[in-house]
C-alpha cells in the first residue's frame, strides 16, 4: 500500500486536481456554486479574483479586439503564476485534455504499440510553436480568436459545464490519434496552448531535479514521460529539468524506486 | 563519377527544401482553418444576450467563458455547442423555448469580463434600463397570425414587457361577417427590444411572431429621403450641402456621333 502511494501520489494528486476543478466549475453552473465560475477561458475565483487564459487573450488582441482592463489583468495574473512558479503546469494539473491524452499513453505502453510502429515518425515536437505562431495569423486575418474556435480543450471542458453536443468526437478524435497515429501526438506535438506555456513556463522556479548518484539507469523515467526529450541528464549529470516543454507532471517521481528524482525550487537545486 | 550513383545532395538545398515544406505546410493548415472559420462564423440568425456590441465586433471580443450564462435565472443563455451550427462557445437564446425575461438588474451583462456585453448600452441616467436593450426585433407573418384571420387573440400584444408601444393592436372592420374587428398585432421597431416574449407566448403552432436579428430584417431608407412633415427630420435638407456635377456636352453634333460608325462591329 505504501509502495502503491509513493510510486501514484502525484498521479492521484493530479487527478484530484484536475477533476475538482472540473467539479467546481460544473457546481457553479447547475447548483449556483462561488468557488470557481466561468470556465478556463476566464473564471471569477470566489467571487473576487478574476482569471483569463492569456492564450486566448493573445489572440483576440490579434483578432482586433479591445481587451477590457478585466481580461488584461486576468490573463497577466495567469502568466505571472506559470510564469514564476507552476511552469507548465497547467498541461499536466488542470487541462481536462491531459486525461485523455495519459489515457492513450498508458494503453500504448500496454499493448507496446511504441514497438510496433517501427520507424519513429520524423514529427518535430516544435510542430506546436509553429501552430501557435498560425493561430495568430489566422487571428488576424480572419478577425477572431482562430484556435479557441477549434480548441478540443475548450469543447470538452466548455461541454462538461455548459453541455456538451457533438464535442465529446474531439476528445474521441485525441485518442485515436495519440493512440494510434502518433506517441504524445496532440499534448507533445501539436497543441498551440502547451507551446504557449512551455514559452513562458521555462523559468519557473518549480522544476523536476535529478539526483545522478542515486540512479540505477531504469529507464522508467523515461519511458513514462510525455515529453521525454527533457530527461536528457537522466543517468548522466545531477541537474534540474530546466526544458520548459517539462509539464511538473511529476510521473517520473512517482516511478522512480531509487529517489533519483524529485521536486526542487531552482535556487536551491543550483546551489547544491 | 560511377554511373548510377548519383551526387549527394547538399546540406543547403536541403534546408531550403525544409523550409519551404514549412511555409507549405503552415499555408495549407492557415487556408483550411481560416476557411472553416469562415463557415462557422457565417451563421447569422441567432439573437445575443442584452447589451451585446455589434456581432462583427461580438465575436472577436467575447472570450466564452459562459458567466452571463451562470447569471441567467431563467436559463434562457446558451453556449454554442459543436453541432448546433453557431459559433462554438458563444451566448446565445432562442426565445421560442427560453425568452429573455427582462430583469430589471440585468444579472447577465455587468459580470461580462470582455466587454462583449456593454453595460453603458443598457444604462440610462446612471441607471440599470432594460428597455435599452436591443437583441433583435419581433416580426408578424400575417399569413399564419390567427389574429389576421378574424380570429380574436392578443398573446403576444399582452406577454409584449413593453405593452402598447412595442406592440400595439390595430382594430379594422371584419367586412367577411360585418359584425366583427379584426384585432390585429402591429410590431413597432424602435421600442421592441426583442426579449422574445411575444414569440413564447404566440399560440400558433410554430410562431407567427418571431424575433429576428436587426441587421437581418430592417432595412434602411438611407440619407437622401426626408420626411418633409417630420420637422426634426426636415431640419437634414437645410444642413444639407449641395453636390453639383455638370456634366461635358459632346462638341460633336448628334447627327455626327450616329453615322460615324465605322468601326462599330
């Protein structure tokens, strides 16, 4: 039982995480909660604060519009949370999507799907940094927020509080995709949002450190991880995960058995 | 060089080919992405909560986080779904099953956080004023009103929140029985605020009276008629500046111009 809650506590955390705020935000809909209104678009915190997503903000700005002083101090409080502290946390912690998304990574490693698809595909993981540079062309020229039109996070997030219609195929087309076509194929390659926050997440002072000397060379890190190019120390330096493509997922703590890696402010991991 | 081998080809090329596979790529996504917004912005017919900004402006500014739709009492606000064929995310209400019940507090457009609902476009004399609001207009098929036919009914003139001034009732001789009125709905535009509870309350079978997007189904005269009898309006034609075009008479004769054509066909 302990082994099963050192080697999950962050998978259950997460979870816990990403399904109250689900929770909360459906509440205030049917049953007229305060806690969390709105949706993930722009929320009001307990009746006081107000939140925006300031992807979606940057692209209205694209598209033309005039931001209210609401939505810009929103969307700035958000960038200075991820930005200081959460890094890209919002992938891994909050977005419905990432459920999806670790539901398909996990069948693939059971049924070994990785093997069998022989040759990697030459997909660059920077395919989202191009989809985010897009979204804001698009924006532009077409005079409206372009990927909050097509967002499947937005749907299905949008759908489970305010009802769901034909959104529930999104979630369906992500997990065909990340199932079958590519590993990691929306979350780690594509979707403009996780770009967006690994760009801004970078800094963060949150960060995975990895303790060279206590590693066994299991690889389990690894094998695990939705962003695997950031492990790149793994086995061979003591340092902390400082790619911002890192999502503070924190599977790799659970699964490591040798306390090779943990969780560590950046001052500290690089003073000692 | 051995024949069938063939040269390498160079790193620079290369690139040059990535990159341009890039721009391909990324001019192939932004051509059926914008496309498909174009599609799915394309619906006009759909009626927006009050104190919605022009739809143009609407759709760049609303942010769709749906709390207008958690401060509807009455349920009437919608977000978009997929497959309702609106653009997704977007506040909306259809009248026929949810009318907007005109709250004097109008719960719905102060908690807008973007500005796609303007609060100063339903305030008058610094006060919250309902009646200003403008989210389409009522318009009577006068085929299918039952009031039309002789029969007697005034559902819509009574649900109407601004009775006798966004519907008033026309009485006119039933010349068919010679003994009855006509008591027919009259929609006046300015007043209607288009809230929908005419079309909720209509008794026919689908409306006879139903609430329409402005734009969509007023017309408009444009500047060059004047209502001579409306002294306001006439007031237009003595700002007015005249615009004198003089127009350069041919030198040539008429005769002339008819017979010279010589390279006509």
């Amino acid at each position: 039982m302990k082994q099963f809650w050192s080697n999950n506590r962050f998978l259950i955390l997460r979870r816990f995480t990403q399904i109250s705020i689900l929770f909360l935000y459906f509440g205030a809909n049917a049953w007229g909660w305060w806690v969390l209104r709105g949706n993930l678009s722009s929320s009001v915190i307990v009746d006081f604060a107000l939140v925006s997503d300031p992807y979606a903000v940057l692209q209205m700005l694209a598209a033309g519009a005039t931001i209210s002083l609401d939505l810009f101090i929103g969307a700035a409080t958000i960038t200075v949370f991820y930005f200081l502290i959460g890094g890209r946390a919002f992938c891994s912690w909050v977005c419905p999507i990432n459920m999806v998304t670790d539901t398909a990574n996990y069948l693939r490693r059971k049924f070994d799907f990785n093997r069998m698809q022989g040759p990697k595909m030459p997909i660059s993981r920077n395919i989202r940094y191009w989809v985010l540079g897009l979204s804001l062309v698009v924006s532009a020229v077409m005079g409206m927020a372009a990927f909050e039109f097509v967002s499947p996070i937005s749907m299905i997030h949008r759908g489970i509080i305010f009802g769901l219609g034909f959104g529930w195929a999104s979630a369906v087309i992500i997990f065909l995709f990340d199932l079958f076509v590519l590993k990691d194929g929306w979350c780690g390659h594509i979707c403009p949002l996780g770009g967006f926050y690994s760009l801004i997440g970078r800094f963060s002072v949150i960060r995975v450190f990895h303790k060279e000397e206590n590693c066994t060379l299991c690889m389990k890190c690894k094998t695990v991880c939705p962003e695997h190019q950031v492990l790149y120390m793994i086995g061979k330096e003591s340092l902390s995960v400082n790619d911002g493509a890192c999502t503070n997922c924190a599977r790799c703590i659970d699964v490591c058995d040798d306390d090779a890696l943990g969780f560590s402010l950046r001052e500290l991991a690089e003073k000692k | 060089m051995p024949k069938g081998k063939r040269e390498p080809i160079s790193d620079r090329r290369k690139f040059i080919f990535n990159m341009a596979r890039g721009v391909g790529v990324a001019a192939l996504g932004g051509f059926v992405w914008s496309a498909y917004i174009n599609e799915a912005k394309a619906q006009k017919l759909l009626l927006r909560p009050p104190g919605a900004i022009k739809e143009e402006d609407f759709l760049k500014t609303c942010i769709k986080c749906g709390l207008c739709v958690e401060a509807c009492p009455y349920d009437t606000l919608v977000l978009a779904k997929p497959g309702v064929h609106k653009p997704l995310g977007t506040p909306y209400f259809i009248p026929r099953d949810i009318p907007c019940y005109m709250c004097t507090d109008i719960p719905c457009v102060p908690v807008c956080p973007s500005g796609a609902l303007d609060l100063q476009s339903v305030v008058t004399d610094k006060k919250l004023d309902i009646n200003k609001a403008d989210m389409g207009v009522a318009v009577i098929d006068e085929e299918s009103c039952i009031a039309f036919w002789g029969i007697q009914c005034d559902a819509c003139y009574r649900a109407c929140p601004l009775l006798g001034k966004a519907i008033t009732i026309d009485y006119q001789k039933n010349e068919r029985t010679g003994k009855h009125a006509f008591l027919r709905p009259v929609v006046h535009s300015d007043p209607c605020t288009g809230c929908g509870l005419c079309e909720h309350a209509c008794v026919t079978q689908k409306a006879a009276i139903q609430i329409f997007p402005r734009e969509l189904v007023q017309g408009k005269a444009g500047n060059h008629y004047i209502k001579g009898w409306d002294k306001e309006d006439d007031k237009r034609v003595k700002d007015a500046k005249a615009i004198k075009t003089t127009t350069e008479i041919s030198k040539n004769s008429a005769i002339d111009s008819l017979n010279d054509s010589g390279d006509l066909y």
